[in-house]
C-alpha cells in the first residue's frame, strides 16, 4: 500500500510540470482551490500523522497532564497542610507569649519567696551567732574578772610578803630574831 501510495505521489509530480507556470512560481489551474489529487494526499497524509499521534502521543500527553494535575494537587495539600500548621504554631507562639508573663511574674514571686526566706534565715543565724559570742564575751569577762582578782591577790600577797619581810628585817635586830627564832622550834618540838 506505502509503495502504491508512492508510485501515485511520484506520478502527481511529473504532473505537476503541465501545470501553467507564470514566472512566479507553479499555479494550480483554480486561484482558489488546490487540485484534488493534492487535497486528497495531504488530507491522507494529515488522517495517518494524526491517528499515530492519537495512538502513541496521545497517552504520554494524558498521562504527562494526569501526573502535572496530581503534582500540581500534592503541592496545593502541602501548602494547605504547611498553612495549617504554620497558623497552630502561631497560635501556640500567641499562648506561650501570654505564658510567658505568667511565668516571669511566677517566677518572681518564687524568687522573692526564696529571697525573704534565705534572708529570714540569715537573721536568725546572725542573731544566734551573736547571741553566742555575748554568751562567750561574758563568760571571758568573769574569767578575766576571776583571774584578775586571784592576780590581784597573788601580787598583794607578794608585795604584802616582801613588805613584812623586809620591815621585819628592819625592825629586829639579830638578838630578837635568834629569840623568834628559838620559840619557834620550840613550839614545834612541843607539838611533835
């Protein structure tokens, strides 16, 4: 059939010499109709491409737009679900921010809280810590009052000593001293 179709193509061509020529270029015999055996190849022609599109470009172009239409569907559901979730996340931003004054004034009142109790707590060691060192100030006080009396009496026995010692030196003489002296062993020889 193609190699009839050929023979009848390369015989409409030798034809094509006894169509009148102007000068210009080849004329059909009608200005305004194409000679039938033209319209007849070109429309057979046209009728063969158009039947090969439709059955094998046909499908990859339907499937091509099926698969851009779903691409193009995915895109819209994502950015309806990204939407979506970009006004939940706002809207949790908006509760946090109004958490958040809630949180900073809790949050003061517990430092504030901690704050009057370690202070509380400082006063009341402070005033333990002082109510101890007067306790201890008094005790070294009456010490130093104890010792300072036993050193009082310790020096005027002492001074009281040299004092009576040297004023008896100065008052006997030798002979009352050797007669003191005397009754003194005496009086112990009478008590042994």
């Amino acid at each position: 059939m193609i190699a009839a179709q050929l023979n009848h193509l390369a015989a409409g061509l030798l034809a094509a010499e006894s169509v009148p020529n102007d000068g210009v270029g080849s004329t059909s015999l009608s200005p305004y109709l194409a000679p039938m055996k033209e319209v007849v190849i070109g429309g057979l022609a046209s009728l063969i491409v158009f039947v090969l599109l439709y059955k094998f470009a046909w499908p990859a172009i339907s499937k091509g737009m099926k698969d851009r239409t779903a691409r193009i569907q995915g895109d819209l559901d994502s950015s309806a679900a990204a939407r979506t979730q970009a006004e939940a996340d706002a809207a949790d931003i908006r509760t946090s921010l109004g958490d958040v004054d809630g949180e900073r004034t809790r949050l003061f009142a517990e430092a504030d809280a901690q704050a009057a109790a370690l202070l509380e707590d400082g006063r009341l060691r402070l005033a333990e810590e002082i109510e101890e060192l007067e306790a201890k100030a008094e005790a070294d006080i009456a010490a130093a009052e104890g010792r300072g009396a036993d050193d009082l009496r310790a020096d005027i026995s002492r001074y009281a000593s040299r004092a009576i010692e040297s004023s008896v030196q100065a008052s006997l003489d030798d002979a009352t001293q050797q007669e003191l002296i005397e009754s003194f062993i005496a009086r112990v020889g009478a008590s042994s």
